[in-house]
C-alpha cells in the first residue's frame, strides 16, 4: 500500500478566451474564471483509481498558489482525494513562480508526507512550461515516467505506457517513482455538487513556503508577454491558372 | 397540497443549476431554460409522472456531465495533439 501524492495547480479555465495585459507584462487574469488545470485532473483521477483499487492508501492533493488555490483543492477532495496542503504563495512571489518552486516544494513534501508515488499532469494550459514532474524526479532522484498514457502495478513497481512521438514506450520504475499524466491516461470524473459539499469536511493544512525551507527568489524574469500573430485573411482567386500561380509562388507544388 | 417526490425534485433542480455555471454558453441563459422546464411541470400531481420526470432529469444530468467531459477532451486534443495530417 502507498500513499499517492498529487500536485494540482489553477488555471484560467480552457474555455476562456485569453486577453493579453496592455503592458504586455502577463494575461489579464482578474475576474476570468480558474479551474484546475485539464491534465492535473487526469492526474488526481488516476490516484483516486488507484486508491479505488485498492494500490494506494491515501492521496493527498498538492497546490502552490494564492488563497484561491483551495478551490482547486476542494475540486480535487471532491473527486476523492482524501486530504489537501496548501502551499501558499501569493502576490509577486506567485507572478515569478517556476517549476523549479514547485518542483522544490513537492519534492520536500513527498519526503514530509513520506509518499511512494507522485502523479502531476505532464503541464498546465497556462505555462505549457511541462518541467514539474521532471524536476521532481531529479531533485528526489526517483525514477519517472512521464506523459504516461497507462500505469499498472507490476512486482515491487510500476509498469508505465509513455507516449513518445510516434508511439508508445513501456518501461518498469521502481518504487517510488514520479508520473506525469497525459492526455489518454483516463476520464476524469465529475465533481458533483454533493461531493464538493462532503469536500469541505476533509481537511486541508495551509502552510507556506518558508514552512518548508524553499527559497522562492525568481530564476528568470517575464521580458515580454505578447499575443499569437493573427491569421492572415484569405483571398479569392478568379480562376484556375491565378491559383496555380499563386500555389508556384508560395513554393507549394 | 401533497408534494410528492419533492426532495428529489429540489436535488435535481439544485443540481442541473451547478451544472449551469458551467455551460458554455453562459449560466444565466442555462438558469432561465432550466428554471422554465421546471415551472411548466410545477403543477403535477401524479406521483408516476413525476417519477418519469426525475428519470428523465438524471439522464439530462448525466448528458450534460458527458458533453463537458467530451467538450474539454477535444478541445485538449486539439490545442495539444493535432498533427493537422
């Protein structure tokens, strides 16, 4: 039996269109709604699957962030996670905040906690920064299987299905190893509204960086946030030989 | 005036509107339909009808779950894995 520690993280919600700030300093994050990030969720379905099948004692739901971090962390009680710790990082220190932190924070608390697996999504929709579940592993120096698409127990480990460019890699870890969840891993479940409220019961410990001994200075400073370039508009073409034209032109046949 | 199945009616109403603040397109439009459907069948009294109308209203929650879970997972795909072949 293992403890399963899960590291979860808010996110302006997938759905939301995202706005750029005029100083270019970041993306207008005031009155958008959050959610817990998409692949964080697979990650927290597949420990509650784990614990459902009886591989798992306990899991515990991770979150670094302001205070509404604890709505992340209710979502992920109420999909079954048995108990939250919320790191509390706010203000500047969030703005600068990099997987390396978090990295640190989870490795730290997966000693606390003395867990045996740590499943994080393989990256969050708002950084796309996909370094968490590595760094963990390195600072740990667990074994990791990362963007696993499939995890079983196997004798004394994990088997895990990765999926690499073009395919699928299974390769064994020892326990305890790091997993970062990918997109086919499974179906999150829904968090009802009874479960949410039943959430609200399960205890979540607060405490902040500095609890834990992590120096949250930045490594890297934002230059520059800036919007995708638009997609030119199309044109009509009169017939059939403008076309071939404009197709030898752009190098396309 | 005897209220059957009035417990469960309250959950499914209470229900279907959390959903709401979920759909896409908006919660004030989900509110106002849904908060329609109910009041058109507020005056029934037969037990079994309403029975069939509490089942109908699991499965249009059980709809609703599917869409979003279906919605988000494509909407994954296609940010993240799109190979546009």
């Amino acid at each position: 039996m293992s403890r399963v520690l899960v590291g979860v993280k808010r996110v302006i919600d997938y759905a939301v269109k995202i706005r750029v700030k005029p100083d270019k300093s970041g993306v207008v994050t005031e009155g958008v709604k959050h959610s817990m990030n998409p692949f964080d969720e697979i990650a927290v379905e597949e420990a509650v699957r784990m614990k459902e099948k009886k591989l798992a004692s306990e899991v515990v739901a991770v979150s670094c962030g302001p205070a509404q971090a604890q709505e992340t962390l209710r979502t992920a009680l109420a999909m079954g996670a048995d108990r939250a710790i919320h790191v509390e990082v706010a203000g500047a220190e969030y703005e600068t905040l990099q997987p390396i932190h978090v990295a640190k924070i989870l490795a730290k608390l997966s000693q606390d906690e003395k867990a045996d697996i740590v499943i994080v999504g393989k990256q969050a929709i708002d950084d796309d920064s996909n370094q968490t579940a590595q760094m963990t592993a390195a600072i740990l120096d667990w074994p990791q299987g990362t963007f696993a698409s499939k995890v079983e127990k196997s004798d004394g480990g994990l088997t895990v299905t990765r999926e690499i460019d073009g395919g699928l890699e299974v390769i064994k870890t020892k326990v305890p190893a790091v997993i970062s969840a990918d997109l086919r891993l499974n179906e999150p479940r829904y968090a009802t509204l009874p479960n949410i409220m039943k959430a609200k019961k399960k205890p979540l410990k607060k405490i902040t960086a500095k609890d834990l001994g992590i120096d949250l200075a930045p490594r890297i400073k934002v230059v520059s946030v800036e919007d995708p370039p638009v997609r030119q508009a199309g044109s009509v073409l009169p017939d059939v030989d403008t076309l071939v034209a404009k197709l030898k032109e752009g190098g396309h046949v | 005036m005897s209220q059957p199945h009035r417990q469960a009616v309250l959950h499914l109403y209470k229900t279907l509107l959390f959903m709401g603040r979920d759909w896409p397109q908006g919660y004030d439009l989900f509110r106002k339909r849904l908060h329609k459907v109910f009041t058109k069948n507020s005056e029934e009294t037969d037990p079994e009808k309403i029975k069939v109308m509490i089942k109908h209203g699991e499965f249009v929650v059980k709809e609703i779950e599917a869409l979003y879970k279906l919605k988000k997972y494509r909407t994954m795909k296609r940010r993240y894995y799109d190979e546009s072949a």
